[in-house]
C-alpha cells in the first residue's frame, strides 16, 4: 500500500490502482481481483467468511457500546477510538469457548477484557484523575458505583492549561449485544472549580436492573472547562477529557 504525496490528493479507480482518503492519509493501492460473489460462495473462501462474519459482529458490538454512551463518548475520544475498540471486540469474541468457528459472539466471549478500556489514549484517566477510587458492582442490587475520599483538585486532578473547573462523570451500562440494546444509567457532578480548596467525599451510585444476566460495564469519565463570564467552554474539543471501563463484569 502507498502513500499518495502529490499536491492533488485522488479519490477512485484508475485501471487497476485505487485511490482513497483514510484516516492515516491518502492511499493507492492496487484493485482486489476477487469478486463479493465469489468470496460469498467459493468453498476456499470458507475460511474468509467465517472470519468476516465474526469480525462484523465484533464491529456491531463496539458500535452498540459507542452509540448507547455517545453523549460522553463524544466529549472524551481519540481519532482511532472506533478500530481501537472493534479491535477489543475481535478479541472478546475469539474468546468464546463454545460456539463454532465463524458462530462465536461477543455474549459467549469474555467481555471482562474491556475493562481498563480508555476511550481517549490521549488522556488516560489514571493520569488525569489521580485521586484513588473504589469501584462496587452489585449485579444481585442492579447497582453500580465508585466512592472517592476528599481530595484537592488541584493535587489529585491533572488539568490542562486554561481549564478552571472540571466534572466528574459515573456511567453504567447493561448491553443486550444479540438484540443490539443497551441500558444506561449515569450519575455526575456539576462543574466544580479547580481549585486547593478540599472537596467533600463524593459517592456515586447507579442503578441498573437487579440481578440482570447481561454484561454490566461502569464507565468514569472526566471533563474539564474553562469558565468565562459565567459561561462554561470545553477545551480543543474534549482532547483533554478521559473516558474509561473501570469495570467490566460478563455476568457468565
């Protein structure tokens, strides 16, 4: 695959090179000789479809879980957030340990690797939030949560320049990934100054369905703003905001 480095960028097909613009430039490649019907069809091909059927449930997976906290998502990503994550589904699913080669799926796999996920590698949230956090999931209760003790925000809370206060977000979500559905619930503060003044113990509690079988996952995300005139702006657009999977139970 190469890399196009003239002045006028291409998009299409000439003969039998493809020009196109990904997320890592503009390309040229060389076109697959290989027809959709014969790869859906020709035995030797068998090996191919198992692989991309299992791949593109792997991708509806990631989608549902992007999709269903996009609200925080959006505010706390990288550019490569959505192959980063598909990729961990990939890996959740070949975790399956029953279902046949082709058949495997995300809800027989091993969801619990997902946890520790950070959705923006930019900014990992044990480097912003340094102040420690207990993490209970009580799946009988259908609750879920983290307890910080008092801390200073201004020792404990990493924040980039200009920003002068921050909020601190409790996510919990419970996903049906064969029905594509998913369940949330969140809890978070307002936006509290960055400061060296002592906060109080703060508790967040989220509550999702008792004793539920799906695999439960708590996100904490952290946000930071810059406050004019009363009025609250983000920073380069969320580039210094975290987002993580502090826990992931499967419930198998």
């Amino acid at each position: 695959m190469a890399k196009q480095k003239s002045i006028v960028k291409l998009e299409g097909k000439i003969g039998d090179i493809v020009f196109s613009k990904t997320a890592d430039g503009y390309i040229a490649r060389e076109a697959s000789p290989l027809s959709g019907k014969r790869i859906a069809t020709d035995p030797s091909f068998q090996r191919t479809r198992e692989n991309m059927s299992e791949f593109g449930r792997a991708g509806k997976a990631a989608k549902l879980v992007r999709n269903s906290i996009s609200s925080w998502v959006d505010n706390a990503k990288d550019a490569k957030l959505s192959s980063r994550l598909t990729r961990l589904m990939v890996a959740v699913l070949k975790a399956d340990k029953t279902s046949k080669r082709g058949q495997r799926n995300v809800i027989d796999g091993e969801t619990a690797l997902l946890e520790g996920f950070e959705f923006n590698v930019n900014a990992p949230l044990d480097a912003t939030l340094i102040a420690p956090f207990a993490v209970a999931v009580d799946r009988v209760a259908g609750t879920a949560g983290i307890t910080l003790q008092a801390f200073k925000p201004e020792e404990k809370v990493k924040a980039p320049d200009g920003a002068t206060h921050y909020k601190i977000s409790v996510i919990a979500a419970e996903f049906d990934f064969e029905a594509q559905k998913g369940m949330v619930a969140s809890q978070e503060t307002e936006f509290l100054p960055w400061d060296n003044t002592l906060t109080a113990p703060l508790t967040f509690i989220v509550n999702l369905t008792a004793n539920s079988t799906k695999p439960i996952f708590l996100f904490v995300g952290i946000q930071f703003t810059q406050e004019v005139n009363g009025e609250f702006y983000s920073l380069k657009n969320g580039s210094f905001n975290a987002l993580k999977v502090v826990a992931a139970d499967s419930g198998n």
